[in-house]
C-alpha cells in the first residue's frame, strides 16, 4: 500500500471524500431522508460506511443498506423496488414539515 502523499489523484480523492462531507454537516441536516446503499463486492463501500458513520455521528438520520453485488448489481430492480419508492416516500412538491 502507498503512503497517502505517493497515492494517485483519484485515490486521494477517495481517501478525503467522507472527511471533506464534513463541511456539508449543516446542509444536511436539512433534508428530509438520506439513504444509502452499496454492494459488498463496490470498490466504494469502505468510504460508504464511512459516510453512514459519519453521518451518525453527528446525528443525522439515514439508512443504509448493502446489498449483495457490485455497484451496478440489479439496478433496474434496486430503482424499481428501493430508489422509487423511497422518492415516493418523502419527496414533497409542497411545502413540507
């Protein structure tokens, strides 16, 4: 493994990116539901469950869920049967509470 200061700019991407949500803490707060998923075999469920973690730590409700696969596992059944009906669920059109 490479010291972070040797590693590829993508890589240092990825290794900053839940840290670097920190700064968003207060804008999250404002929205209604957060969810997030990723698959067990997803080159990005490390970082994942780290944004979850933070997420929790800073009390800011959310689900997450892993799924069995790869990023791109079973889209067409995960946006039938979680992405669109979790929009449904707390999207608003109105002014909301």
């Amino acid at each position: 493994m490479r010291p972070f200061g040797s590693a590829r700019p993508l890589e240092q991407r990825r290794l900053r990116a839940p840290a670097q949500q920190m700064e968003y803490i207060d804008s999250l707060r404002e929205y209604r539901a957060i969810a997030i998923d990723v698959g067990d075999q997803d080159d990005l469920r490390f970082d994942t469950g780290k944004l979850h973690a933070i997420l929790d730590r800073y009390g800011i409700p959310n689900t997450f869920n892993i799924y069995h696969g790869t990023h791109t596992s079973a889209v067409a059944y995960r946006f039938q049967d979680h992405v669109l009906p979790f929009f449904s669920r707390t999207l608003c059109f109105e002014r909301c509470d």
